[in-house]
C-alpha cells in the first residue's frame, strides 16, 4: 500500500523539506531592487557596514539592511553584498593612467594648476587626484577667472614656478577668453598656460550619460544658471547650501574620466604635462 504521508509525519526536518530557497543575488551596483514591504523601487548605488543603498526615478536616496525582503524582476531574493572583484592587472587611476601602487604622495612642487572654483577643483581631485600625488601638483582655485590678474602679480609665475589655468566658458567672445588673452600677453604670460572648456559651468562637463539624462537642460539666460538646473531636475535650490548638494549629487555620480566631457580631459592632461615638464 502506498503511503504518500510517509511513516511518521513527526520526523525531523519535515519543514524543511518544503520550504522554498530564495534566490541570493549581490547588490551589484546599478541592480533595480523592489522592497517588499512599501514597493520602493531603486538602483544599488552603493554597500556598506551590511546596508545597500537604493536611488530611485527621482534622485531620491534611502538605506535598507541587506538580506531578504527584496524582488528582483517581481521574485523574491535574499540580497547579499557583491563579491569582491579581483583587482586589474595592471591597475589604473581614475584618470586611467597607469596606478604607481603603494607610491607614496611627491612633495608639492612650487608650479600649480589653477581652477575656478571649488567644484572644479573637486571634480579634478577625483579624476586625476592619484595623479596629481604621485606628481607633487597642487590645484588651488581662484573663485572665478577675473581674479586670476591680481593673483598672479601677488605670487608670479617664474621658469621654476609654472602655472597652469582651467577656464570655464573659454570660448571666442566670451569674457573668459578676452581676460586670458589680456593676461597671455602681459608680463606673466611666458610661464603661465590657460587653457578651458566651452561649457557654461564646469557642471556640464559630466557626461548626461552619466547621470542617466538625455541632456542637460537649457537655462534662459535670465535664470542663474545653476539655480536653472536644480529646477529643471526637481531640486531644491533655495540657497547655497542647495546647490553645493546638489553638486555633490552629480559629482556622485563621476567614477572615472569616462564620466567627462573630452573637451575637459584633454585641457587637464595637458596642463599636469605642462606644470610637470
């Protein structure tokens, strides 16, 4: 006689037997990830202390344990963290130059790269900050271009003393290229090199691919043009506070030199080959 109950329903392990195994997936970063318990939805943006951080449609950013309680494509998943990946062979910086490995930091040379402002300079310290290091370059920045004159005549540039400029906007007829062609000419310009990108803001330098855009949007003229973008993407732009967030959000985003405009890669490369020749 066949018995489909077995002979004792009381034998260990009889839950087992029919409890379902859940697929394990690693939070890989860009992974779409469903929380069971609200329906948020969002990409892995980054794991971390046994969290997995998730970015939805809309830039908004929230923390969940990992573990189960997520969907993966409507199934249920454990998530787990992603396995360490083995470094490259060889190993190469963010700017995509060869890494030095454990290098140490060159001590600072007198010449320098000079940038703009403080988003420029951040956005070149995570590009090519590895660089910079091994080469002993310092980048300073100015809080905009006009300054740049008066900054030169207080400490001036010298055969042993070289500075290289980052302009944004260095376009013909712009403000920008007047004012470096005037300092070009002047009594600094045989150690100096100025050299830009035709951007408005060092902002559009990031590539909309990056940031998951079709394009950056057009700011009237009227507008400030930062306060323009933050409103255009639905972000607070309220004071300064704001848009120094909302930078940090698209500076997030930047990985490597592929994330960059190659109008800026090729103005940087060439002002470390000018400050360090």
């Amino acid at each position: 006689m066949d018995d489909r109950y077995g002979m004792d329903v009381l034998a260990a392990g009889w839950k087992a037997r029919h409890r379902r195994e859940l697929a394990r997936v690693p939070a890989a970063r860009d992974t779409v990830v469903e929380v069971a318990e609200d329906g948020y939805c969002g990409a892995v943006t980054r794991v971390e202390a046994g969290l997995v951080e998730l970015e939805d449609r809309h830039g908004r950013r929230r923390m969940f344990p990992l573990g189960p309680g997520f969907l993966v494509d409507g199934e249920a998943v454990v998530l787990v963290p992603p396995a360490a990946a083995a470094p490259a062979t060889p190993a190469r910086t963010a700017s995509g130059s060869l890494a030095a490995g454990d290098a140490c930091a060159r001590v600072a040379r007198p010449s320098r790269i000079l940038v703009e402002g403080r988003h420029d300079a951040e956005l070149v310290e995570k590009v090519w900050g590895d660089d910079l290091r091994i080469e002993g370059v310092v980048v300073e920045y100015l809080q905009g271009v006009d300054l740049l004159a008066a900054m030169l005549d207080d400490e001036p540039p010298s055969a042993d003393r070289r500075y290289g400029v980052l302009v944004d906007h260095l376009v013909p007829g712009s403000k920008e290229e007047r004012i470096a062609r005037e300092i070009l000419r002047g009594k600094h310009g045989a150690h100096l090199r100025i050299v830009g990108h035709p951007f408005v803001d060092v902002w559009q330098c990031v590539t909309p691919r990056a940031l998951g855009i079709a394009a950056w949007p057009e700011i009237p003229r009227s507008i400030e043009w930062k306060i323009g973008v933050c409103r255009a993407f639905g972000w607070p732009a309220g004071d300064q506070a704001d848009i120094a967030r909302a930078w940090q959000r698209i500076l997030s985003h930047v990985h490597s030199y592929r994330d960059l405009e190659p109008s800026l890669l090729g103005r940087v490369e060439e002002l470390i080959d000018f400050v360090t020749a």
